[in-house]
C-alpha cells in the first residue's frame, strides 16, 4: 500500500475514534495533538463511557483521556506497547 493511501487510512480511523469523545475530550485532544501526541484507540465496552487512550510523540508514555477531559498517566487497565 503506498504511503499517501496508508496516511489517508489513518486520518478516517482517528476521525471515526474522535466520534466517540466528548466535547470535553476533544478539547483535551486538541490540546495534546498541538504537543505532538495523538490518539491511538478508544476502548469501549458494553454499557460504559468511550476510553480515549493517546499517546505521547515518543511512542513510549500512554495516558486516558477521562470523561471530564482531564489526562490520567495511570490508567486502570495495562497497555501493551
């Protein structure tokens, strides 16, 4: 797959996360993105709030975006690299 049809993939994925924030979120996301971080998945189970998880321009520090839209360095469920 060429590089501009991968980039082009990855933009309509993380639109189609950042469906699932709230306003709250996404103001918080904004923020992080203008500092290099971005939002890698949202975990959402059955019955629960959506669960931003971004992470830093380095590929090494993760963090939850909570439903107030404040940042939690330590998340209560294990992220695997």
């Amino acid at each position: 797959m060429a590089d501009h049809e991968r980039r082009a993939l990855d933009k309509k994925r993380v639109a189609e996360m950042k469906r699932d924030l709230n306003p709250a979120q996404l103001d918080t996301l904004r923020d992080l993105e203008m500092l290099g971080w971005s939002l890698k998945f949202v975990r959402n189970k059955p019955f629960a709030p959506a669960m931003p998880v971004v992470v830093d321009p380095s590929g090494e520090k993760h963090a939850l975006l909570e439903e107030d839209g404040t940042l939690n360095e330590h998340p209560p469920f294990t992220i695997r690299p």
